[in-house]
C-alpha cells in the first residue's frame, strides 16, 4: 500500500484502517475539512444520532432531521456541510458541490422557506481535530487510509455500509481490508 499521509489535504476522505480499534473512529469515514501543518478538522459522516436538530439547535424548531457525531472534539458545538453555497453567506467550499459552515440565521430560513431540502445538508456534533504531527504519526501507524472526497459520499445515507465500500473503492489490498472482520480475532 502507499504511503496514505502524502496524499492527505483538506477536500479528501479518511476512513479508519481495518486495525484502527479505538471507539471514536472505529470503521469511520470522514471529510477533512482543514489540513495544515499546524492540524486537522473533519466531520465524521457515517455517525448519525437519534437526536433530531429541532432537539439541539436553537432556531431550527422546525427541523426534523437527525444530527451527526462529527466527531470527540467540542461536542458541545453544532457544525453544518451543505450543497448550498449560492446561497449560504460565509460557506467555505470544501470540494466542488460541497461547503461548510455559513451564516446560521440565513441557513435556518433558507431551509424553514424549503429552498435548501435535508437532502442537501447534514448536521453534527462536534468535530474530530488533530494537532500539529498528530494525525502524521496515526497515518505512519497505519490507522488511516485516505481517498477522493465526492458530493454522493457526503451526503449519502448508506451509514451502516459506507466505511466498507469507500475503503473498497480503493481497489487492490484494499478489498480485503473491507471485508476483514471487526473483530480482528474473528475470522
């Protein structure tokens, strides 16, 4: 396999390693957001919740969609990718098709009038974050794989079934990684 971290950069995916046991990543893929020298910022996507946004976010009463763990960091903070950045103030395009953030009033009007559909947005709790080095030396251990982001897997609902076949989209050794057991004993 390829060395995973030389092909990390904000816009891509990383999908937790077939080895990565550790309960906040475990069979997780996520959207970095934000790739620097100085850290990281994704959103995990295939973590959905039974908290419904009506429940957490202020404003947003009308809202009957289910929020998503984004991952351990700042739990306590609500953050958004949408497909809407023609119209959402302040979104930051993340890929072509997909932005994050924007101004939060606006977006609660936009989507109470039925301009922007669930279909376009998704919600989370939190955010998963990495400091400087830190998400380097998970790669060199073997934790992460990384691959091309796209509009489909963001806003796809196939949860249970993502992490299997975006690390299965990668082809080659990849394919076994997929199909391991979760349990590495288990086979």
């Amino acid at each position: 396999m390829v060395n995973e971290y030389d092909q990390l950069t904000a816009g891509r995916l990383i999908m937790a390693s077939a080895v990565m046991l550790e309960s906040n990543f475990k069979r997780t893929v996520l959207l970095m957001c934000e790739h620097s020298e100085e850290g990281s910022l994704g959103f995990i996507l295939n973590r959905p919740t039974q908290i419904r946004v009506s429940e957490a976010i202020s404003g947003f009463d009308d809202i009957d969609m289910e929020l998503h763990i984004g991952g351990p960091v700042q739990v306590d903070t609500v953050h958004y990718l949408h497909a809407r950045g023609d119209v959402i103030e302040g979104s930051q395009e993340v890929i072509p098709g997909v932005f994050w953030g924007g101004d939060k009033e606006q977006l609660g009007y936009l989507m109470a009038s039925g301009v922007i559909s669930p279909s376009e947005i998704r919600f989370y709790l939190g955010y998963a974050g990495w400091g400087e080095g830190q998400l380097e030396g998970e790669f060199e251990e073997g934790s992460w794989y990384t691959t091309d982001a796209s509009r489909n897997i963001v806003f796809s609902e196939e949860y249970e079934r993502m992490w299997g076949r975006v690390v299965r989209s990668k082809g080659g050794d990849y394919c076994f990684a997929a199909n391991s057991p979760e349990m590495p004993g288990m086979n």
